[in-house]
C-alpha cells in the first residue's frame, strides 16, 4: 500500500514538472494568462503614448499655423522644435499598428514615417508617381496633390516635414515666387498626420476592452498580432531604416546612403531618436509603462513563468531565453552608447560602429522571431526577404 501510494506521488510530480520540447526550445506546461500583458500594454504603454503623441501633434498644427502666417527666425525655431518633439514620442507608437485595417495599401507607420523622401527622382520607379516632392513645390499646384496614395508615402509625414522647414532657407516662405506653393504643402502635410493619428487613436479608445479580451492564443489573438507587429517594427523600423539602409549594411559599404538617415535636414537629431525607439523596443518587452513609473506584465515574465530554455548551437549549452535576451539588450546599449549624436557624420567617419549596432540587433531579432516565438506558442504572419 505505502508503495502505491509512493508511486502515485512520484507520478504526480513528475506530471506537474514535465516540460514541453519544441525543437530547441524547452517550456513548462502554459497556463499563462495573456490578459494581463494585454492590459498592461494597451492600458498603460499603447493608450498613453498615443494621447501624448496626439498633444505633441497638436502643438505641431499651432506652430505651424503661426509659421505660415507669420513666416520669421522665431516662429521657424519654434516649428522645429515642436517636429522634433513629436518625433520623439512618435518612437513609442511606429510599433502599434494591429491590423486596424487590411484593405489599406500602406499602413499608418508608412504614411508618417516614410524615408528618405521623394526629393530628387524617381523615375523608373513603379511604386512612386514619377513626381518629385520638389516638382510638386516649385512647378506645380500644392493644394492638387493627394497625399492618400501609397505611392506618395515619401512625399508626406515627418521626412517631408523635416525637409520643408529644416532643408529649404527661410526665403522659401518670405520672398520666393513658389512661397505660397511651400506654405500650403507644409500645411496638407501636417494636417493629414493629425487626421490620421485622429483616427488611429479613436481606434485604440474604441477597441481598447476588446483587444484585451481577445486574449487567445491563434493568428487573430491579440496578444499574437500585437507580438507580431513588434518584431517586424524592430526589424524594419528600426533595425533597416535606422542603421542597414543609411549605412549600407546589406550591400557590404557599397551603397550606404546618408539621405536614408532618419530625419537627415536636422541630422544632429538621429542619434536622439534612435535612442528613443530603443527604449520603446525595451520597454514592450519589459512591459515598463510608458511615463517609466511602473513595471506591469510582460514578455520577459511570460517566459520566465514558462521557465523558457533554449539549446545554443554554438557552444552547445542550455540557457534561460530571457536571461539572455538581457545579454542582447546589454550588448545593444554597449555598442551604440558611442554612436555619433549624428548619424550622417557617422556614416562618413566610421560607418563599421553602424554594421556593429547592426550585429547585436540582427541577434535580438532572431533570439526573438525563433526561440521566444516558439516558447510562446506564436507564428510569424509577415513575410520578410532578410533570411533569419
């Protein structure tokens, strides 16, 4: 009798303890309640960055308003300023874009922030309108132009922005024959983003409950959707825009390309932003609210409940997944603490420090898109052409 009942014990633990091996990867059973993720992310990092990037927008349209009217050193500075502004908190709220609408040719992020702009040619080029940003200003008829297709996304949002009051002289405004033509583009320009951020807030206000409900684990969970648009937006926005496209990096220095550089008529800002699109990417996934006070739900402790491993080929150890994806965000902060502030002067001095910065994303990226998706039970739905 104490035998059976030694055995039904040893049986129970060894039923409560089992792990699950996916390839690689080894997970405890997962009875981990997304939710709380959920509602930490919307409630606390999506909701509140979207308000406030709402108000910095709005402070753009008046520094606008009082630029265009009364065009002069002071109410310039001012317009850059708030640009800039805006951009920043822009970095917290390019990863959220969540499906709204699939029938759309270009998203919300592409519509924003789309570099580098349309300012020199693009002939040849079947995605864009064979009409420079600068044909539209100097030889055309600004209030004429349809900034709602996808073919005009370099022509718009912060780039565009960035050139008509950062990459043209003051004169542009003043005294030029095309002044007016420059005022009403800048005006469109800045119109159409708060419209469109209008509408995507108005989204996430509406909907806030129901993605936090939706709460499963299937291609249109949220929690999958939402992990799915955060790894591509580190992989294309921030990890190509930001440093493989200015820098070259996919063609070896042949083709580094320092137009590509975000916000390149103020490049003193790059650095600045990329900064602040790392703490964003950081924050996700440490689930650190957006105002930085509080640490809710997140990622990392999902695959810490999960006691998440994974078998490294290399050196052929076991190690806790999110114990070394701290180790990728250490090295991240390593490499790019020396970065230049401006990137264009960092392409032209010493463009490896880019390649560098580069390495150490590319192994979040893949420590992300293979061993925490597996862990977590999560499918790619984006196709991408960088092979990893």
């Amino acid at each position: 009798m104490k035998k059976l009942i030694l055995l039904i014990i040893t049986s129970s633990l060894l039923i409560s303890c089992v792990k699950e091996n996916n390839g690689n990867v080894t997970i405890e059973k997962d009875n981990f309640n997304r939710s709380l993720i959920l509602s930490n992310w919307v409630q606390n990092i999506v909701l509140p960055a979207y308000e406030d990037f709402k108000i910095k927008l709005t402070d753009l349209k008046s520094k606008e308003q009082n630029f265009t009217a009364n065009p002069n050193t002071a109410t310039l500075t001012e317009l850059q300023d708030a640009l800039f502004q805006a951009q920043l908190v822009w970095q917290h709220v390019a990863m959220f874009d969540l499906h709204r609408n699939s029938s759309e040719k270009a998203s919300y992020r592409l519509f924003m922030n789309t570099y580098p702009i349309d300012n020199e040619t693009s002939i040849g080029n079947s995605n864009e309108d064979d009409a420079t940003l600068i044909d539209h200003l100097e030889n055309g008829d600004a209030s004429n132009i349809e900034l709602d297709r996808s073919n005009a996304i370099d022509e718009q949002g912060f780039p565009a922005i960035d050139y008509l009051i950062n990459g043209v002289a003051l004169t542009k405004y003043t005294t030029d024959p095309k002044k007016e033509n420059y005022k009403v583009y800048l005006t469109k320009v800045v119109d159409r983003m708060v419209s469109l951020t209008n509408n995507v807030v108005s989204y996430w206000n509406n909907n806030a409950s129901a993605i936090i409900a939706n709460n499963g684990s299937s291609a249109t969970a949220s929690f999958d959707l939402m992990l799915n648009d955060y790894i591509n937006y580190v992989e294309q926005g921030f990890r190509e825009s930001k440093i493989a496209t200015p820098s070259g990096k996919r063609s070896g220095n042949e083709f580094k390309n320092e137009l590509a550089v975000e916000s390149y008529y103020s490049a003193d800002h790059s650095k600045a932003l990329f900064d602040e699109a790392y703490k964003a990417v950081k924050n996700l996934y440490y689930g650190i609210s957006y105002d930085g006070t509080k640490t809710g739900t997140s990622i990392d402790a999902y695959l810490k409940y999960l006691n998440a491993e994974f078998f490294n080929t290399s050196d052929k150890k076991d190690y806790k997944i999110a114990d070394y994806i701290d180790t990728k965000f250490a090295d991240i902060e390593a490499v790019t603490q020396d970065l230049d502030d401006n990137f264009v002067t960092q392409i032209n001095t010493d463009n490896t420090k880019l390649f560098t910065t580069f390495n150490v994303i590319q192994e979040f990226v893949v420590l992300i898109k293979t061993n925490t998706f597996q862990a977590l039970n999560v499918r790619i739905d984006y196709v991408d052409a960088d092979g990893d």
